[in-house]
C-alpha cells in the first residue's frame, strides 16, 4: 500500500512538472513585470521567445550566457532564481554588456537601478542607439545564439540582408524565412553549419541498406557508380 502511495506521488509531481513547463509564462512570472521595449519590435518579439526558452530549458539557457555572453553563472542563476529576472532581460543586458565591452553585472546593475524607459532607452545610455552599426552587431547576436540552440528563428528584412546565404526550408506564415530546428535544443558552444542552397541529384549507387552495387560498407558504405567516379552510398542524399 505504501509502494503504491509513493508511485501515486511520484506520477502526480512528474505529471505536476510537465504542466509547468508546458505553461506560457506571464509577465506576473518576473519581478519587473515584462515589457522590453527596445525600440524594435523583432527584438522585442525574439526576447519574448528567449522568456519562454529560459524559462522551461534554464540550464541550457545558462550554458549560453555563461560560455558565449561571459556571464558568470551564479549572476545568471541567481537574476532567474532568486531575483526573478526575465530570461529575455539576461540576455539582452549581457547581451548588451558584449557589444560595448562591459561585463553582464555592469549592465544588470543599471538597469536595476533605472528600467522605467525600457531597453531602447538603456542602450541609448550605453552608446548603442537606432539604426547604429552597434545596434545591428546586437540584433545579429540572437542569430548564432538560436542555432546554439537548435531552435528556430525568423529572420527580419534587415537580418535576412545579413544573412543572404541561411539556408531556408520553408517560409512562415508572414512570409519571413524560418530556419527549422527542434525547440529545446541544449546550447553546446557550437554553431549549426550552413547548409548548401543548391541541391544536386545522385547517380551513385553504392552498397548499403536497400541498394546495390560494388563496395564496401563500414557505417557508411562506398560504392562504385554508373555514372563513374567512386561515391559515398551512406543513406545522404546529395
């Protein structure tokens, strides 16, 4: 009876654990509420995103801060945890921080002390205003910082002139590009390569799991084509 008792818990806090994690996050969630205004409203949008990826991956959330943003991780910690920061005010304070060569706590401390104009009017402050080629370095950082991530982002006009070479599988609803990814991806400390636009079709036959020809197989199998040359059978499409 009491097995039964334990396991009934155990499921009612694993089912408990799902939900919250599950759940949107509100502004109530954070201790100054939650309304970036940065002046732009893709940032704006991307650090509402960045709430909800912190919010339910906090340790990857972490890792990104820490090795990428040169946070220490018991300031990222302890802004999330005990002082109930935004994850989308981390970021972007360290964020910000990055680009004038400030350390993340500088910039923390700030806007401790004065929020009440937002983010635009903080990076004003900080030497980076509209427009600048500062400003543009910092709306490119979410872009490396997504791809850590494994999740997707929308890239605006502006970005997509950055990045002309993304790779692109599909357009969103509003007509941005959407680089596909999984959403819960754990930052790793390495980008996502680029992936070739130009598709090519394969002629060559190798030897390997429902093909047939000369070659040898070892995890990805080589194989001699008709169309000449030797090529990799391995299952990759070219």
């Amino acid at each position: 009876m009491f097995a039964n008792t334990k396991l009934r818990l155990l499921a009612l806090s694993a089912a408990t654990a799902v939900m919250m994690a599950a759940a949107p996050v509100d502004a109530q969630d954070f201790v100054f509420g939650w309304n970036p205004r940065s002046g732009d409203v893709w940032v704006d949008q991307r650090l509402g995103d960045i709430n909800q990826y912190g919010t339910r991956y906090r340790e990857p959330f972490i890792d990104e801060m820490t090795r990428n943003y040169a946070a220490p991780r018991d300031l990222v910690s302890d802004l999330l945890v005990r002082q109930r920061w935004a994850p989308g005010d981390v970021y972007y304070a360290c964020s910000i921080a990055q680009q004038i060569g400030r350390p993340c706590r500088y910039v923390v401390d700030e806007w401790n002390r004065d929020h009440g104009q937002g983010w635009g009017a903080m990076a004003q402050r900080m030497g980076i205003k509209p427009g600048s080629a500062e400003f543009h370095r910092l709306k490119k950082g979410f872009v490396p910082t997504y791809d850590r991530w494994s999740r997707p982002i929308v890239l605006d006009a502006d970005l997509r002139r950055a990045y002309p070479d993304r790779h692109v599988d599909h357009h969103g609803r509003d007509g941005h590009a959407v680089l596909r990814g999984d959403d819960h991806g754990k930052s790793n400390g390495a980008s996502h390569k680029k992936a070739s636009s130009v598709h090519t079709k394969s002629s060559v036959k190798g030897k390997s799991s429902g093909s047939s020809g000369k070659g040898k197989s070892a995890g990805s199998s080589v194989g001699k084509g008709k169309s000449g040359g030797k090529g990799n059978g391995g299952g990759k499409k070219g």
